[in-house]
DNA sequence: GGCTTAGTTGATAATGATTACTAATAACCA
DNA sequence: TGGTTATTAGTAATCATTATCAACTAAGCC
C-alpha cells in the first residue's frame, strides 16, 4: 500500500544510489532476521501510524511465536537506524514507514494518525533561527480535527 | 515569571470578560482546593514544559503531604477544564501553563521545550481542509534542533 | 461561627506500556 | 560447513499513570 524503494527479500540494485535495508543493518553490524524484516514490512505496509501493541498482533499472524519484547527491540532498533521514524501520541509511542519529510493530521474523535505532504517553509525556519537563536534541524506540522470517515457517522465521538 | 489575568487569592474583577480561574471551576462544580491551587500555580510559573513528576517535586517544597496520585488527578482535570494543556512526549506526557496560541520548539540535546510565537495560517489550513476532507480544528508547529544554552555547552548532547 | 454535603485528598494497590535479563537460536562470513 | 556474534523468546522488572476508598475540607447556608 506504500511504495517504498527497499526490495523486502533483495533483488537487488548493483549501482543504485538508494541502499537497501539490508545494507543499511549490515554497515552497523546488524541482521536482517526474519522477526525484522516482518516488523519492518508491517510498519511500511500499515497507513495509521501503528502503535507497538498493533503492530505486535501483525506480526503473530506471520510468525506467531514472535515475543513483545522482540517487536519492541526492533521498532526501536529500526527507528534508530532511520529506517522508521517514531512518535509520542497520548497513547503511547507510534512508528511510521514513512521517513520522507511530511506532516501529520490526528483525528481527535478516532485517534488515527494521516500523514499529509508537507510543504517546506524556509522561510519560518530561517525567521525562527534568527529572532530566537536556536539552531532548528527540523520541523512539522500537526494538523488536528476530525477526518472524513468520522465526519459522517457523528455521535460516539471524543469531541464535545 | 509568566503574566496572567487569574488572581491566586481574588481581588477581584468585578465584570471583566475573561474568567478567574475559581468562576471557570465553581461554573463546573469543581472547588480550588490547596493542592489544586498550588498545582496549578506551579505549571503556570514553570518556563519548561514540566512533567507530572517534576510537577510533584515542585508542589511537594510547598505542601509537604502532597500525594502524586493527587498531582496526575489535578493535571488531568485542570487540562480538562482547559486552564492547562497538555501535549505528549516521548518521555511521557508534559503540561503547559500557557494555554494561548503559540508552537513549541524542543531541544533534542536538553529535551527542554520552549514556547515560540504562533503566526497565524488561515491560508495553509483552508487549503489543507479542501485538499483532503478533514475537518481542522486546530494545528501547530513544532520545531526541533539545539537551543542557546545546548549550542554553547558542547558535548554531553543526545545527539550524534 | 457552626452545619451539611459533595467534591477532594493521601496512601497505596492496580494497571499498562516499555525495558532488562538470559539461555537458546539463527544470521552471516570465511 | 563451522564458528562467531547478533538476536530471539519468555519472562521478570521498571516506570508512568490510574483506580480505589476511608478520611478530609471547601463552599454554600443558617
């Protein structure tokens, strides 16, 4: 449902310059194992910003002796190596297949996370640096409201 | 250190438009207790963001018996009732004295979260809205990098 | 000031998410 | 294939947050 450029059992690209994900786990001396590769795949595959909990009931039908530590170890493990990124929402931390730069919108009444494409504002970020002397490596938005779906069937709603 | 219309121990306003903390909780049936007014008071004279814990830690120089669960449940409430705000980190869940409109910059190296002045972007949110269904309620930025204090001190930083 | 009552507190148990630990296992490389 | 080393499953431990409940007190009223 993603497309992603990483070949999920390698192909592979011999001069491409986007590395895969094995290359990537092996320059820092890491493996590839087949809990990994089916946390990762399912964290790519998954839209609403799973949280470890979803993402562990995933990865049982696949591989269904697979420990909760296991998927914990390797979300974190993923995301530091830039492989996911990772979030805290009220509810505990959420990760995200998508690393490309974008925005977000989380939906007060369902509380699912959409990612939408953001767009750079240089000149924000320069105007912030300067008038407060931080150095600003990054930024985003957070768009909050309510989304499509949960706009029709009203009621049951966690809004007022 | 941070101004504000709500008289700790009255005056009081005797038509002035914006609520004293006490009408706001009275109108709900709520009573400012010691702790509550103490909590409270703690939040709003905090420049950084605070955690419930260092929350407990303040309140406690104060009222020596203060019991944490006392801490959370007023946290909670007084987010509720909209007199503080709240946001999530990954380090748990932090709250906010300042509940006008502003965005928030997060040291990496310090963790600290400073307030920066919000500018206003009907633009971006009508276009957002249009584009993609949603319903906008509300939205922020949040900027990330090194502050001031961090960008001198070097070392010791949680980055790279 | 005292009386009443409904909201609150302090203390602690309970819950839920995340992390640490360890013997056994599976990737990877020569 | 065999050895080395990262990794796993299972579970205990930790940490933040919430629930529970008898005792307390703020607020309204006389």
């Amino acid at each position: 449902m993603i497309t992603n450029n990483h070949s999920h059992h390698s192909g592979a690209a011999r001069n491409g310059p986007p590395p895969t994900t094995v290359d990537t786990l092996r320059a820092r001396g890491l493996k590839l194992t087949r809990p990994r590769r089916i946390i990762l795949d399912v964290v790519r595959t998954t839209d609403a910003h799973p949280t470890a909990a979803f993402v562990y009931r995933r990865v049982r039908r696949r591989l269904p002796r697979v420990s909760l530590a296991t998927v914990y170890r390797n979300l974190r493990l993923l995301a530091a190596e830039g492989l996911l990124a990772e979030r805290a929402a009220a509810d505990g931390m959420r990760f995200d297949g998508n690393t490309g730069t974008h925005d977000h919108f989380t939906c007060l009444a369902c509380g699912r996370i959409y990612d939408v494409p953001a767009r750079p504002q240089t000149a924000v970020r320069a105007r912030m640096a300067s008038s407060t002397g931080f150095e600003i490596l990054d930024y985003r938005m957070e768009f909050y409201g309510r989304c499509g779906a949960c706009r029709r069937r009203r009621g049951r709603s966690r809004l007022g």
